[in-house]
C-alpha cells in the first residue's frame, strides 16, 4: 500500500520537473565544447579511429568523471582531439542547439575556446563563421557567442585572437571572456586584452572564484572590469567582496552541479549559491559543460529545490536576472522578459 503524503511528493516533484523543462529559460555559462551530445560526441571519436581506452557508450559516460579540477581540464584536452576540421564544429554546433531546443532554453551565451585549435590549424574567424553555420540550422534558439581567450595560452596569444574577433563580430560574437587554469593565471596578466576588447565594443566576463579564492575575484573586478563574474564560489571567503557584490548586483554565473562535479566544493549542501541569493546578489544559475558534468538546467533548479528550498517563484527570479545579466541591449532584455511572463507555463501555478 503506497503512503498517501510520498505518493503527493513524488507527484508534486514529478510536476515541477515539468515544469522545469517547460519553462522558457536562458544560459550565460555554458561551453560549447563541453556541451556535445554524447551521440554526436561518439560519432566524432569513430570518425578519428576511436580510443582503445573507450571503446563504447558506457566508457565514454565514465571518462567525464573528475578527480578534481585539474583532471577536469585533462579530460577537455582529450575530448578536443576530437575536433579537427570546420565540419566537425558546424556538426557538434547544430547538436548542441537542438539539445537547448529541446530544453526550451531559448537564449545562450556560449564560450567558444578557439585559441585552443590554433595549434592544429583551424583559423579563428573560419572556426566561427563554421559553429554559427551549425547554430543557424536550428531557429528556435538564439546563440550569442563569447570565445574564451583560454588563460593558459598566455596574454599574447590571447591578444591574436582579439585581434582576429573583430573580423566575425557580425556572426554574433558579443562578448569575450577566460577560462582554464584560473589558479596558475591571474587576472591581472591579461588587463591590456581586456581593455582593448571594450575599445572593439566587446562585452567582458571572466572564470574567477572557481578554482582560485576571493583575490581572484577582485582581480577580474578591479583589472579586467568585467561585466558579470563567472562562477564566483569562493567569494564566500571574503565578506567585503559579498558585501560589494551584493551592493553593485554584478551578475555572478553561478554553476553549482559544475562546482560539485570538480570538487570546487564537496557537495551539493556545502554550495554557497542559497546565501549569495538571500543576500541580494545578482545569481544567475547555469549548466557549465551540461554533457561532461552529465547535468541540465532541470537538474540545477532541481537540485536548489531539494537543497535548498527554492520555490518556483525564485526560480522565476532566477530565470529573469538571467535576462537582466544578458550581454542583450536594453531594449531586447524588455522584449524577451515580456515574453517569458507571457508564455503559458510561465504563470501555472506552481508549488513545492
């Protein structure tokens, strides 16, 4: 005989992960190569004679499990052998844009490390113009591009690449940002490219507070000037960067499931995102690298559900400083903010 109150819980989760997928939604962290559908991700691996280490689906599903960090970014490198030529990018774009379609996330910001093919010959501008060939086959979502200048390449390359954006700006990059060894490169070494990008009329975000403490954080504020912080976990060590956070509502991309599967923190209860929320700062929630982390947006606002109590009506807030985080203009913030309030799932009624 089932209990009556577990039978309406599971009934009532059951409904908000409906509702969940149902919702429209928006994305500003989420890396394109780490995004590929494990189907498509597949196919490419055979198209280059494999990997003995991974020679079907399961081990493939293995492979993107982290001993930490830096294990993560080996993990990268490896799924990057994989993509070589122009093709492969316009296929794996068109796969990621029909999972999003999928999802009803109807806006991204997408990190594109193109510094990471220069080595194997693959231009920057070519590189583009082939992801918004495979992005433009799937309609029903809009994918803004923001490459990652890549830290671990150092400033001057990061310069070239700068340099070589200007010509593929038209093809909806509108933004730059660095990603990659945050803890073995500071901000600070890269305060030229950053300035020169808001002389190009680029928008500016930065990995800070991920795999390097507060001072991190403060780097990419007061050198980069970035618009909006990406990850932001361990400003949590340092109460006067809260407290300004909280005051100048900088957009934090905060990627708790990401976090947890790196080990930036240990689990999911120990994440800070419930306090940074109650504390006024502007949280946006993310998925990071959805198919190495094995997670999506469903399964993030799930998890702050079940964690940490959010209810619908947060995840709603959640959704709309989304927008308002957006390298969008004004004009199209309002006009999207109006549309998601207006779609149908928008305003069910929803309960925990």
């Amino acid at each position: 005989m089932h209990n009556t109150t577990d039978q309406t819980d599971a009934e009532g989760e059951g409904h908000l992960a409906d509702w969940y997928q149902r919702v429209p939604k928006v994305e500003l962290h989420f890396h394109l190569e780490g995004s590929i559908p494990l189907d498509a991700l597949w196919e490419l691996i055979r198209k280059y004679d494999g990997d003995p280490d991974v020679p079907d689906m399961e081990s493939l599903k293995d492979r993107f499990r982290f001993r930490d960090f830096s294990h993560f970014l080996e993990t990268w490198t490896w799924k990057n052998g994989f993509l070589r030529e122009y093709d492969d990018f316009a296929f794996f774009s068109e796969a990621v844009a029909r999972s999003l379609e999928g999802q009803n996330i109807q806006y991204v910001e997408a990190f594109l490390s193109t510094s990471r093919f220069l080595s194997i010959g693959l231009e920057t501008g070519r590189l583009i113009e082939a992801v918004r060939q495979g992005l433009n086959r799937v309609s029903d979502v809009e994918v803004a591009l923001v490459p990652d200048l890549v830290r671990d390449l150092g400033a001057e390359n990061a310069a070239t690449v700068l340099s070589e954006l200007s010509e593929v700006q038209s093809l909806g990059v509108v933004g730059i940002g660095i990603g990659g060894s945050e803890h073995l490169y500071p901000p600070e070494i890269f305060r030229e490219v950053y300035s020169t990008a808001r002389e190009m009329g680029f928008h500016t975000t930065a990995h800070a507070g991920e795999a390097a403490g507060a001072d991190s954080i403060w780097g990419a504020i007061r050198t980069l000037e970035v618009e909006r912080i990406g990850h932001g976990t361990r400003a949590l060590e340092d109460e006067p960067l809260l407290e300004y956070l909280a005051e100048s509502r900088l957009p934090i991309e905060m990627c708790p499931l990401s976090n947890v599967a790196t080990r930036v923190v240990e689990s999911i209860e120990q994440h800070p995102v419930r306090d940074y929320f109650d504390r006024g700062l502007m949280v946006t929630i993310n998925t990071d690298d959805p198919v190495m982390f094995g997670n999506s947006m469903v399964q993030e606002f799930q998890a702050l559900e079940s964690n940490f109590g959010f209810t619908p009506d947060e995840i709603r807030v959640l959704i709309l400083n989304g927008i308002e985080a957006s390298f969008l203009p004004p004009e199209r913030k309002l006009a999207m903010a109006n549309s998601f309030t207006s779609d149908p799932a928008w305003s069910e009624k929803t309960q925990l």
